[in-house]
C-alpha cells in the first residue's frame, strides 16, 4: 500500500486554498530571493575582506621596509656621530699630553715691542686661527647637510 505524503501538491480548489496558496508562493518566493541576496552579500562581504587584508599586508610590508632604512639611517648617523666624538675626544686627549719636556707651560712668554711702547708688553698665546665655536658650527652644518644627503638618498631609493 503506498504511503501518502503530506507534501504532495495538490491544485487549490477552494477559494481559501487559492488565498493561502497564493501566499505560500509568495513566502517561498521571498524566502528565496532573500536567501539569494544574503548569499550575494556574505560572497561581497568575502571577497572585500580578502582585498582589505591584501591591502593591509602591502602597506604593513610597505612601512616595515621603510622602517628598517629608517633604522638604517639612524644607525650610520649614530655611527658617525660617535666616531667624530671619538675623534674630537682623541684630539683633544692628544693636545692635553703633547709638548710636556720642552719647557715652562705654566707662565706665559711675555715680550716687549719697541715700536708700540717701551713699556707695553704682549703674552703669546698658543691659539688657532678658527675658534672652538667657529669649529662647532661648521661641524653642525655639515652634519645637517649629510643628514639632508642621507635622506634624499633614502627617499629616491624608496621610489
């Protein structure tokens, strides 16, 4: 003996059928098209977060290159920064031990000129042309302008 189903369709007869069959069809077709539209937006939905992520991972990559020629940057100019105070301390350690055993350092050398006065005298200083703040200065420039080169050299390889 075959088995009813209750899903089989059957041809509305009444007036009522007809109105809830008619609804039916409507909900169903509904149903459907919003089933539809979210399938549509969860694939949208994908495919954006997939390209946002791409974008992401390109700029962090972008940024973390820039970040190790930044650090590379800072690296030599800290380099540089130390072996030109190395080298000033050396210097300067060096001018502190040199000339000990020729003679009295202690008492300056004082002589007259006759032209000036018979009685005015000069101390003989032992003293550079370039002064100590004119020396610091042109070390200052100098460093700005390797800096301003390092950097330009930097953003024209980045391009």
């Amino acid at each position: 003996m075959p088995q009813s189903n209750p899903f089989v369709r059957y041809a509305p007869r009444t007036r009522a059928e007809q109105y809830w069959a008619a609804r039916a069809l409507t909900a169903e077709t509904l149903l459907a098209a919003r089933k539809e539209h979210y399938e549509d937006v969860k694939s949208m939905t994908f495919v954006h977060e997939t390209k946002r992520v791409n974008e992401i991972a390109q700029l962090t990559n972008m940024y973390d290159a820039r970040q190790m020629k930044l650090e590379r940057l800072l690296a030599i100019l800290l380099g540089a920064f130390l072996i030109f105070s190395f080298s000033i301390f050396v210097s300067q350690i060096s001018l502190a031990h040199t000339g000990g055993g020729g003679g009295k350092k202690d008492s300056w050398a004082h002589f007259t000129i006759p032209i000036l006065s018979p009685f005015a005298s000069v101390v003989e200083h032992e003293s550079s042309v370039i002064g100590s703040k004119t020396i610091v200065g042109i070390s200052l420039v100098i460093a700005g302008l390797v800096y301003l080169l390092l950097r330009h050299w930097m953003t024209r390889s980045q391009r």
